[in-house]
C-alpha cells in the first residue's frame, strides 16, 4: 500500500443528488501542496465514483479514468509516488473509503467498508468490489477537510440573497417618523392613506392598494381575490409561488397551480396554450389566472411587448393575470427606470394584479398588492384578513412605501442592485469554468462553482447552492453591494480557483 499524502474520505448517499468532495489539508501533515493539485485529486476521485455509479454491476469492475487526461493522472501518481518516503502520519496516507450504502442506509458512521484509493492511484486503475446500490449519488464529505483557504479579506455583504441585506436609511427613517403617537390600526392612518395614494400617482389610474406582511402571503392573498372553487393559477414550472411557497396556495386558498412549460424562468405563449383543452371540461380544474414573475426567479426579464403578448392571450382565454414583482424594482430599473417603464410593464401591458415588493429593494417588512381596477378588489379586504395578511399596526408597512416611493427611491436601489451584478459578471467572466453567458439583466448571477473552491468559497463568505446536480450557485447583489464588497469577492473567487 502506498502512503504519504492527503487523505480522501468518499461517501456515498442514497437519495440525494449532491455531489461535494473533500480532502484533508495536507499542510496539516506538513505537506506543501499547491491547491491546484489538490483540486486534481479531487477531480480524479469524483471521476473513479463517476464511473462506478454509470456501471450496472458494479462486482469487480474494473474502472478507467475517463474525463481526465492520462497524462495528467500519470503526473499526478509519479508525485505522489515521490513524497511516499516522507515522514507524514499513516493517517495523512493517500487512502479513499468507498463505503457500501445499503437500504438501511450509512456508512459514515463506523458502517463503510475502507478500500485504499493509493492503490488505485498507482495502478491507474480502480478497483472495487463492492456492489453499489441503484441510484446512489455520491457525496464527498467535506468539513474539515478543505484543503482550500482563503486568505482574502471576505467582502462586508454577502452574495448570498437580497434579503441578506438590511434596510435602507430612508426606510429605517420613516420608520422612526412613523414611530409617533397613536394611530387607528388595520390601515385607517395617514401613512397608509397616503401610500395608497402615492401609489395612485405613480401608476397614474385608479389601482387599490393593499398591503400585507411577506411576499408569500401577498401572493396568496392577491391569488385568492382572483379565483373561485375549482379554478387553477397557471405559472411557470420555477416560479417561486409553485417551487419555493411551500404549497401556501393549495393550502391556504385550496388552488391548484398549473406549471407549464419554462424558458430562462419565463411562460412563454405556448406553455399558457398548453392549458387551453382544460377549458369548459367539467373534469378539469379551470385555470383563470396566469401568475408571472417580473424578474423571474432566473434573473430574467419579460420584455414589455412580451408582457403584452402574455396578457392579451390569457384575457383572451379567459384567465387574469398576476404578477409577482417581488423584484420588481430591479426590473424597472432593468428596464429604463423610470415609472413610465413600470406602467407599461404592468398594467398598461394588460396586468392584472401587481404583488410589488419592498423587502428585496431596501424595506423591513411588508409588501404591496396592487390591483388595476376597483371591481377586482371588492372582496380583498376580507380575503386579506382571512389569508393572514391584515397588519395591525399597517402603518409602519405604508410609512415604508411611502419612502421607497419618494423620488423613485425603488427605482434607484434596484438600479444599484443590477449594477452591482453587473459588475461582478463583468470582472469573472474571463473565468471560462464558471461559464458565464451573457450580463446579467437583474441582480443574479448563476455560475458553474464545484468544490473544494466552492464550498470553500461559501464559508468565507456564504451563499446558496443554485442547481447542485449541474454544479450551479446563485450570487446575488443586493441594494447595498457595494464595488468594494464586489472587488473583494472577485478576490475570493480567484484565489479559490488558482
Ligand atoms: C420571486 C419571489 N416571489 C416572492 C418572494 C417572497 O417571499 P417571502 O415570503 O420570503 O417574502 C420571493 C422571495 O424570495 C421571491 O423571490
């Protein structure tokens, strides 16, 4: 048996679709080892498993290494084979632990079976003899194993969400302004009257406005004015109120959601058609609203005209239209910044409903439903109460619009947001692995990340795992970012890549 080099700790998981890798620090052993070729071992262990969970019968399978170069693989054993004579503990030996996974489960807990990887390392080849479960994926163990470490200094906010962030000052402020007195509850104040009439003016037309607690609720309760029994919301397989809502809607309002067919996070007219033969036929739910994200939970955009297009086809089906603007902010700054921008995206567009986000763009709490015309509104109030969005004290929700209202203080915190992405795409995307396509048109980023830099990478400054099966994270700047906060992550990344 070969030693003298990092340890590999392999495990596999039944029914999990992660797939992280880990690897001792060597430095702890008192081995200098470039991180690059740490990476490289990390890569040849994922690649052994890669093959051996493609094969049916696993039972003394033989398995080549295939997406790596040879050469590289040969250069990486001759290395290893060099630093055998040095005085590292037997622990610190290159050795793997494929571990048997059964239907009772684990192996990481005394149950795994250890094969030596030194083997297979030195050989080329790996062999094993365990028989590997259908549908297992593999998971590398990580912490605390990260042989990658980031001398950076992490950048004050993260990149994790743009609720990470906290609230504007102007928000904080009224807040504090709205903190005087007494005032009737339930939205019988002056913050409120006049939020709702700031709203008036910004979308020039007679909308009703109501506000609620969070942005789940405010979709479930602007949904529920819309529906009746036995009536269904059509939105796009990745929309947040089907994927990331926890099924409030089929619960609290008993709907249905009807997702369709999705392209870059948008339903585009041939997903609301695919809905069209449910019409009329008393066995199926009827759908009768069509509820669509502006910016999308990919970080896209609807075009206005495309806006237009989806809502002159859902009035002509006969169904609604909601939209969950919980970024709308970003996406009126996306889309020229200016409130002319935001009511032709909505309700000159054929809008129905609006559910227009403040937390995401600089608020504490709190989120507004819009409705383009009085006559959808009319049961709203009870329905609000009933779904549990009627704020008590609503005073401090309206005092918050208010501010985020004034001088399109919206407008320009989203505008601060996108820019912020924009310039983090802008300085990584000469990194060919992270595979960035074109800038993005909000405040998200989706790269190709894999460990160790990734998770590396996420404990110096956290974010979130995107699409974990096609190695994919979500960075996402907020109204606070600052070019700092982005230099300094762009930072991070390198250093994680070298
Ligand atoms: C598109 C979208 N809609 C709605 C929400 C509102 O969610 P919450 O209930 O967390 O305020 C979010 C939050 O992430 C979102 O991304």
């Amino acid at each position: 048996m070969v030693l003298g080099f990092a340890e590999l700790y392999i495990t596999m998981i039944i029914g999990t679709n992660q797939r992280t890798c880990g690897i001792q620090d060597p430095s702890q052993c008192g081995l200098e080892v470039p991180r690059r070729r740490i990476s490289l071992w990390v890569q040849i262990a994922l690649d052994v498993i890669d093959r051996t969970l493609q094969d049916e019968d696993l039972v003394s399978q033989s398995v080549e290494f295939g997406a790596l170069d040879d050469e590289l693989v040969l250069a990486e054993l001759e290395f290893l084979g060099s630093l055998s004579g040095h005085p590292v503990p037997l622990s610190a030996g290159l050795t793997a632990e494929l571990s048997r996974t059964t239907a009772r489960g684990s192996w990481r807990h005394g149950l795994a079976t250890p094969r030596t990887l030194a083997h297979l390392l030195t050989t080329g080849l790996f062999r094993h003899d365990e028989k590997v479960g259908h549908g297992c994926v593999v998971v590398v163990d990580r912490s605390p194993y990260w042989s990658v470490q980031l001398r950076s200094v992490p950048p004050d906010r993260w990149f994790a969400s743009d609720n990470a962030a906290g609230a504007a000052p102007q928000v904080l402020a009224a807040l504090l302004d709205a903190n005087t007195g007494h005032a009737l509850a339930y939205g019988n104040d002056p913050w409120t009257i006049r939020a709702q009439e700031s709203f008036r003016a910004l979308f020039d037309r007679d909308v009703v406005t109501q506000f609620a607690y969070g942005g789940t609720g405010a979709n479930v309760f602007a949904l529920g004015c819309l529906l009746r029994p036995a009536e269904a919301v059509v939105c796009s397989r990745v929309a947040h109120v089907t994927y990331d809502e926890t099924g409030a809607a089929e619960r609290i309002i008993g709907t249905k959601l009807l997702e369709v067919e999705t392209v870059d996070g948008k339903v585009a007219p041939a997903g609301l058609s695919s809905v069209r033969h449910l019409l009329g036929s008393e066995h199926h739910v009827q759908p009768a609203v069509l509820t669509i994200t502006q910016a999308t939970e990919m970080g896209t955009l609807y075009s206005i005209e495309e806006i237009r297009t989806l809502c002159s086809l859902a009035h002509e089906m006969g169904l609604l239209v909601h939209m969950d603007g919980a970024r709308i902010a970003n996406a009126v700054a996306a889309l020229g910044g200016t409130s002319a921008v935001l009511r032709a995206m909505t309700f000159d567009a054929g809008v129905d409903v609006v559910t227009f986000g403040g937390t995401k763009c600089g608020g504490v709490f709190g989120e507004a439903v819009i409705f383009a015309r009085p006559e959808l509104a009319t049961r709203s109030k009870y329905i609000r109460k009933q779904t549990t969005q009627l704020h008590s004290k609503m005073r401090f929700i309206s005092a918050q619009y208010e501010a985020l209202l004034a001088d399109g203080l919206f407008i320009d915190l989203g505008r601060r947001a996108n820019e912020a992405a924009r310039l983090l795409h802008e300085s990584v995307r000469d990194i060919a692995t992270l595979g960035l396509g074109v800038p993005p048109q909000v405040n998200s980023v989706f790269p190709r990340l894999q460990d160790p830099a990734k998770s590396a990478l996420q404990d110096w400054s956290f974010f979130w795992d995107w699409d974990v099966a096609a190695s994919q994270v979500r960075w996402m700047t907020a109204w606070d970012t600052s070019p700092t906060d982005v230099d300094r992550f762009v930072s991070g990344i390198r250093e994680a890549l070298l």
